[in-house]
C-alpha cells in the first residue's frame, strides 16, 4: 500500500517504507488474545484496512493503515477447519479456499461476510479440486477468477491414515465467479524441483500465504517459487507461468546480487515501483539471529530472464493430443460423405473445397473442438 510493506513479526507490526529503504515499529498486537502464530496476516485494497484472521478461520481482526489500532469485527469463533488455507481480498471480501481441520482435507471455498459477521460457504456449480492444503494462489480481479496451485493431500483423501502415503499436487486450478465454475487449467511439470517451503527450514517459523507467490499483472505472468528436490540444494528458484495463454516456462534463478543471497519467506509485487518484493532472511549459519532483509528485482530484468525458446503449453498440447486426433477424424469423415453422397458428380465432389462454415455447422463437434478448428484455419 503506497509502497509501504507490513511485515508482522512474533513481536508485533512493522513497516518498511521501499522508497527509502527504512524501518518502523507499528505495535506490538497487544490487542491480539493469542499468540501471532494463531493468525493469517493481509491487507485488503478495497477497504484499505490491514486484517487478522484464524488460522483455520474464524475470528477476524481489522485496523486502519495510518494508525494501528486492531479490533475484532466477527461474530463467528475459532473454527479450526482450513488451517494452510489459501486466502485472497475480492470486492472488499476475505476468502479462504482449502486448508485441513478435523482430520480431514478440504477443498471448500469460504467467506467472512461483513453484513452477518460470520462466515459463509461459497456456491459452486461444477466439480472441485481435490482436497488438499494448497501451495499457493493468486486472484486476478480483472477476470474476477482466483487460480490455486498443488498442494499436500493423501491418495485417499485421510490425512490421518498412517497408510496412505502423502502425495504433492501440482495441478492448477481456476475458479470463475462469473459462472460459480472450478476448471483444471494444466498440470506443471517441474522437472526434479519442487514447491519451495521455508518453513521446512529452521529458521523460518511461519510464512503468510497470501505472499507466498506473486503475479504480474500487465504481463500476465505468475511466478511460483520452486528448489530442487535434492534436499543439498535448497535454493529458491522462480517458475513462471503466462495466465493468458497457459503457458509455463522453465524456472530459473532471480536476478539478485550475491550480497544480497537470502532464504526468501515472502514474494510480493509492486506495481507503482514495477519490481518484485522479496521479504527474507540472510543464507548465515552458525548464528543466533536473522535479521530480516527486503531486497527489489526489477520487473524487465526479471522478465528477461525468462527462458522463451523452452517454453511448455499442457493445455494447447492437451487439445493437440485429444482434440486434433478427432478434427482428423471429422475432415476425413466429412470429405468421405460428400464423396459418396453423389456418384453422378464424384470427380467435382473430391475436389471440393470444404468451407469452415460447413465444417463449424456439424452437430457432433463440441466447443472446445469447434474453437480448435477456428484456430487452425485463421
């Protein structure tokens, strides 16, 4: 806000001004009845408030920016039902999707509605994603769609069965508000890497969800932080991803100076410095503190970057594979027809063009191949 970054630490509000470069203690959360460590932490543009909420939901607590003064607003309780939820500020509204609570996995989409203080279950009018405790998300209110990424599940949905073996989704997923519809978008490929997770370093307790990745906007581009699987190697890499046309490029490293080589715990952008904010602490061993560091990428150097000549489509592959063999099958079927539906004009009828209106006018192709064949012939 106004390139101003809150950070909440377990010692209360700080903020760091990114034009100046300089600190200031906000408050101390005095008002807070548990512990930081109970609450998800965001900042919500249409209200232009700094809000608290549970972990798993519930309580909710909001302050103005130019004076801190956290109050509870809800009327709801602790719910402890979606715990590593994904949550994200539309219209002034708080949502949560996923998370776990009460020994299960979810893949519900949930609100806190300012009119009755409580929270509501979002409608959907199709199939969801599996359930899980997402990786990560981003929503693009240009589109008014939200779109998640993996996460952790089991392969039989029981997160306390000893015997299922825990698996990593890497899928991604959009949700439109427009028609209360879920639709898979593509399934990464990340090629021996894996979702970057601080917290499973020890010197990380917890990071916020909302900024754990960060999106681009006028260039469509969403970055997820990935590192290699072999655990020696923890470095954070960047996987970007063009939300417009659906493709996903190799990940590759941030352009960030040696002296300046953190663990990163949050990833922002900021739009009005047209640079990338990652929150972090020093890459030190054998230390007792870890102060925590703000380092700027610029966008165009990071843009740059981007390796284009190895780039990877699953979805226009996806319709190559599946949809193209049926186009095939429908201009061979077609051609066949049209020369046997008349032996008195055979010669003429075989060398005949096909016209994309006729084709387009079949009843037997769907949308998505109709949409396929338009493409092709342009």
């Amino acid at each position: 806000t106004r390139q101003r970054l809150f950070l909440v630490l377990e010692r209360g509000v700080w903020q760091y001004d990114l034009k100046r470069e300089a600190w200031k203690f906000i408050d101390s959360l005095g008002a807070l009845s548990e512990s930081i460590d109970e609450y998800e932490f965001g900042y919500n543009p249409q209200k232009k408030k700094l809000q608290l909420w549970s972990r798993g939901v519930g309580k909710v607590y909001e302050t103005g920016v130019d004076t801190i003064d956290f109050k509870r607003i809800d009327h709801s309780h602790d719910h402890k039902n979606q715990y590593g939820h994904f949550p994200f500020f539309r219209d002034g509204r708080l949502y949560a999707f996923g998370g776990y609570g009460y020994w299960e996995w979810h893949n519900i989409l949930t609100f806190y509605n300012d009119d009755t203080r409580e929270w509501s279950i979002q409608n959907i009018n199709s199939r969801t994603p599996q359930k899980r405790v997402p990786f990560s998300g981003v929503y693009i209110a240009k589109k008014d769609e939200v779109f998640i990424f993996g996460g952790n599940a089991t392969e039989h949905q029981h997160p306390d069965d000893q015997t299922a073996s825990r698996i990593d989704l890497n899928d991604i997923w959009k949700f439109s508000f427009r028609n209360l519809e879920w639709q898979k978008i593509l399934t990464l490929d990340l090629s021996g890497d894996e979702f970057f997770k601080p917290l499973e370093l020890a010197k990380v307790g917890r990071n916020n969800a909302s900024s754990s990745s960060f999106y681009i906007p006028e260039k469509s581009m969403w970055f997820l932080p990935v590192s290699p699987k072999n655990k020696a190697d923890r470095r954070c890499l960047l996987k970007p991803i063009n939300l417009e046309s659906m493709v996903s490029y190799p990940a590759m490293q941030a352009p960030i100076n040696n002296s300046d080589q953190i663990i990163p715990t949050n990833l922002l952008y900021d739009p009005k410095g047209k640079s990338v904010v990652v929150v972090g602490i020093p890459n030190l061993s054998n230390t007792e503190e870890y102060p925590v560091k703000v380092v700027k990428i610029s966008r165009d150097s990071l843009m740059a970057n981007i390796n284009h000549e190895s780039s990877f489509s699953s979805l226009p592959v996806y319709y190559i594979l599946f949809g193209g063999a049926s186009i095939i099958l429908i201009i061979v079927g077609y051609i066949f027809i049209k020369r046997s539906s008349d032996t008195t004009n055979k010669e003429e009828q075989i060398n005949a063009p096909v016209s994309k209106e006729k084709l387009l006018s079949l009843s037997s192709l769907k949308d998505e191949e109709k949409k396929l064949i338009e493409f092709i012939l342009q």
